[in-house]
C-alpha cells in the first residue's frame, strides 16, 4: 500500500511540476515572411505569397492588390534564418532575418553584388510607434 502512495505523489509531483514549468515559460512568436510588408522608403510594399514575392507601388500611402503588382514576380524560399530571392535568371540576394515587435518588424540584412543594405520592413497597417 505504501508503493502505491509513493508511487502517486510520484505521479501528482511530476504533473505539477511540469505545469508550473510550461506555465512560467513564454510561448515565442512564430513569425514568417509570408504578407504585406512595407519597404523603408514608404512608397513600395512587397506581398510574400508562399513561394512568390510580389513588388506594389503607390504614390499615396494605400497600396493595391497583388493584380496591380509589376509584372515577373520573383521567386522566394528561406534558407535557414535567410531569405532568398530570385530577381533574374540564376541572379539570387540572400538577407538575414531578423522579427521584433510581435512578427510586425522584418528587418533584412544583406551583403550583395548591388551594395549592402539593412532596412526595417512593416506589416502593412501596423503602428511602428507602437513597437519600442
């Protein structure tokens, strides 16, 4: 009778330790490039389908659907914490990824043949003076 008892404190210990520690541990976002991402400049928004990206202009800060998109699309796929893009023929830019302010934030990091760049791109609609 007592290896019963042990045995189901044993059981109750273990259950409750292991809700204390899955409660006390934050769930991390699980960001992803796929969406409407606002380039740095203000003027150009990029659509990430799953496999295409989309380039969409706009004079006046709305911007349209992915039927008013410059034509050729360019192919895209993530290689660890990087992004690739295809922009012609064999011609790829890879960028390291980085998310912040709750997946609202992508900020690309790049060495390529056409200069280094590092812009903060936005989910389209998201307030950045919201995000510290």
């Amino acid at each position: 009778m007592k290896k019963i008892y042990f045995i189901l404190g044993v059981c109750l210990l273990t259950a409750l330790t292991a809700c204390e520690k899955s409660s006390s541990v934050p769930a991390q976002p699980n960001c992803t490039v796929i969406g409407r991402w606002i380039h740095p400049l203000g003027n150009t928004l990029e659509e990430y389908t799953d496999s295409l990206v989309y380039t969409i202009y706009s004079t006046n800060g709305q911007f349209g659907t992915i039927a008013d998109a410059i034509p050729n699309p360019n192919k895209w796929w993530m290689e660890g914490d990087s992004l690739v893009t295809r922009i012609s023929g064999s011609t790829t830019v890879k960028a390291y990824v980085e998310f912040g302010c709750n997946c609202n934030l992508m900020k690309l990091t790049t060495s390529s043949p056409f200069g280094n760049f590092t812009g903060n791109f936005w989910k389209e609609g998201f307030d950045s003076t919201n995000c510290p």
